[in-house]
C-alpha cells in the first residue's frame, strides 16, 4: 500500500506541475485556447481510465507515466476551465490597466489557486478509489459503467 500511495502522490505531484505551466504558458498566449477537447477528462471519465490503468499495468514506471499523463491532462482541463470561466471582461479590463500578459497569467493563477489544490485532492481521492475498485471483483465491469457514464455527461455538456 506504500507504494501504490508514494505512486499517487508522485503522478498528482508532477501532472500538476506540468498542468500549471503548461496552463500559464497558454494564458500567456494571445490565442483564445479551445480547450473542448479535454472534456474527456471529467472525473468518472478519469476514474475508469485509472481502474483500466491498475488493472492493466504491472510495472511501477509504466503506471507512473500514465497517471502523470492523466493527472497532467485532468488538471490542464480543470485549470483552463476555471481561469476561462473568468468573465472575458474582466481579462480585458486587467490588460487595459497596463499590466502585461505575464502579471495576467500569474494573477489568474494566483485567483484559482484554491480550487487547484482542491482539484488535487479529487484527483488522488479518485486515484485510491480507482485502485480499490480494481481489486475487487468486476473492475472491468465497473470501469465501463464509469466510461458509459463519463461519454453520457460529456453529449449532455453536464461537466
């Protein structure tokens, strides 16, 4: 069990490192990021892709890259959905006061870092509850209904 916990707390760790920088390196951008594709990632969505990844894993490095890859796509979506919720008023009255692009993306940080942590913590709550279904008896079962579920919210714009 120390390893499965050292191993989602590493992957939850660096996927939010690189989420954050990847996160101000597209505020930072002057493009408008379309970030409806990382709609997959929703929380039942990353929850069967976690069960599907311990269950079908064995090596510790192989799982770790793919929970950093799904934690970095997870907290990218979260982030970019939380600083874009940001009425776009309110960016441009910020950027009409003088500060740059860079002030921008570090004030936008700094404004949603709270729900950054809190996304954390779901994170590495879904990852312990993904490992304790894949233990059980029917994780494929339940991976399914949880992607099922997942594809459902996703058509219904519900996340």
């Amino acid at each position: 069990m120390l390893s499965v916990s050292l191993l989602i707390l590493m992957s939850g760790a660096l996927g939010l490192l690189i989420s954050i920088i990847f996160s101000f390196l597209i505020v930072l951008s002057n493009s408008f990021f379309k970030y409806g594709s990382f709609r997959l990632f929703n929380e039942i969505m990353v929850l069967g892709l976690a069960i599907y990844g311990w269950f079908y894993t064995d090596s510790f490095m192989i799982r770790l890259l793919f929970f950093v890859v799904l934690s970095s796509l997870y907290h990218l979506y979260r982030i970019i959905s939380e600083i874009y919720s940001i009425d776009a008023r309110f960016r441009t009255l910020v950027l009409a006061l003088g500060k740059d692009r860079i002030e921008y993306a570090t004030f936008s940080l700094k404004r949603v870092r709270r729900r950054i942590f809190g996304t954390f913590f779901k994170y590495i709550a879904i990852l312990f509850a993904a490992y304790s279904v894949s233990q059980s008896l029917h994780p494929l079962l339940i991976g399914g209904i949880s992607f099922i579920v997942g594809v459902i919210i996703i058509l219904l714009r519900l996340d």
